[in-house]
C-alpha cells in the first residue's frame, strides 16, 4: 500500500533545473523516505521527468499547473498520460481574476469549461489555496465557498492547503470537514511568526493542531498528504526541512 506522505517539487525547484540536477534531488529525497511526489516547478520535458522517477521508484501522484492548462486541457491530458497520473490542481488563481467580481465570474466560466474537458477525459482536477481566497465576495461568503459553489464537485475537486488558510483567518480543520469527500489530497506546511511576519515552517515545528488537522483528514476521507514549503526556515537547508517534516509526520502516525 502506498504511504499517505508524497512531498511536492516545488519545494526544491531551484535544484530540479537539469536532468542531473533533477536526479541527485530525488536521490536525496528517496533517502529522506519519501516515495511519492508532486510534480510543480519543474520545467523539464515529462518524459525526462518519468523517467527519473522511474529510475528512482519514486511515484508522480499529480501535478500543479498554471491557469493556461486549464485553457488548453489537452495539453494537460497528454503530460499525466507521460507522467503516469489522473489528477493535478490550478497552483493559484491570476491576480487579475481576483481583483474584481467581474473577474471571478470570468474566471469561473473557464474554469468550469476546462474542468468539464479534463473530467471527461478522466483527470480529476482540484484547485489549491492560498490566503486572498478568505476574503468575503458581495454575497457574504468567501471567494473559495463562491468557487466551490459554482462549480460542481464532479468536475472541480479541493486541494486546501492548511498553512494558507490559517493565514488567511480560519481554521484547518473547520474547512477540511466542510469538503469532506472532495479532497483526495491535501498540503501540509506549518505556520509561525518569525522576526515578525507569518513565516512557512517545518510540519509540526510550528503551531497548527495537526492532532485536529489529521483527525480531520481522516474524517475526509483525505489519500495523500503533500509537505510544501515555499522557503526554508530561517537558516536552515531546504531539504533539513523535508526531513524534519517526513519524520515529524511519522512520528504523528502517518503511514
């Protein structure tokens, strides 16, 4: 059975920029003990990409995208199909989208338009977080409960991320529940304030209920849980951080 712990890419992109570089990562990450991976932020072909993770027996469990694969979906159909995956999620919504009402309404109408063509096509596709979602639209409700509303659960899933949504006022676990049995995977990145400013850190080395957060998931029905961590903590290396997340997770019980 596979591990509920996969770790995203976009964590070390700044040392996925070569095949070879791509290589000693996952390398260096299959030694941590992570298994499985998010593919973002690296802008290597899909085949070389394949490959590699072949090479290491390391699993791709998604992807994260810019909005343009959600415009042209078939592009998107065609890297999972190399890639070996059904599912990938809209990384952030454009600025443009989410200065305004008019803009939101624009981008819910392509976004349902694309979801629709990668559904039909077998893709589950999901939508991650980030704190400028929590901000209450003309109706009362937030722009993510608009998004989640307007578009249908068969073709838009979650992806929420615990550490943006706590910056952006809320509670975990309170969301987590509220999209139970949409959200097949989920990202895991602590929340501190450092030298004053609300700062990424460590899974479990900040202060999140991940008790609360993990009960949750369970309750969800949530598969993979996917440490992201924008920026190292204060001195520390990138990948002293994707250690310190994959043991503190253990150590929590995940499997």
């Amino acid at each position: 059975m596979d591990s509920k712990i996969a770790l995203t890419l976009f964590n070390l992109r700044d040392y996925c920029k070569t095949e070879e570089d791509l290589a000693a990562t996952l390398n260096k990450i299959y030694k941590i003990g992570y298994r499985q991976v998010q593919v973002s932020g690296v802008s290597l072909d899909p085949a070389v990409i394949r490959k590699q993770l072949d090479d290491h027996g390391i699993k791709c469990i998604g992807t994260h995208e810019g909005f343009i694969s959600v415009q042209e979906p078939n592009r998107l159909i065609d890297k999972l199909g190399i890639l070996g995956c059904d599912f990938a999620a809209l990384g952030m919504m454009p600025k443009e989208y989410h200065n305004s009402e008019e803009g939101f309404e624009e981008f819910v109408k392509i976004m349902d338009a694309g979801c629709k063509t990668l559904a039909d096509n077998g893709i589950k596709f999901a939508y991650h977080n980030h704190h400028f979602e929590f901000a209450k639209m003309a109706n009362k409700k937030t722009l993510l409960e608009n998004l989640y509303e307007r578009i249908d659960s068969s073709r838009l899933l979650v992806e929420l991320d615990v550490h943006w949504i706590t910056r952006g006022g809320g509670s975990p676990a309170t969301w987590i529940r509220k999209y139970a049995d949409r959200m097949p995977v989920i990202h895991f990145k602590d929340f501190v304030h450092y030298e004053g400013n609300p700062t990424f850190c460590e899974v479990g080395e900040g202060n999140l209920d991940w008790q609360e957060i993990l009960k949750a998931c369970d309750e969800a029905g949530v598969k993979i849980y996917v440490v992201e961590q924008d920026l190292p903590f204060g001195e520390r290396d990138i990948f002293e951080s994707m250690k310190i997340s994959f043991d503190n997770m253990i150590k929590m019980g995940i499997k």
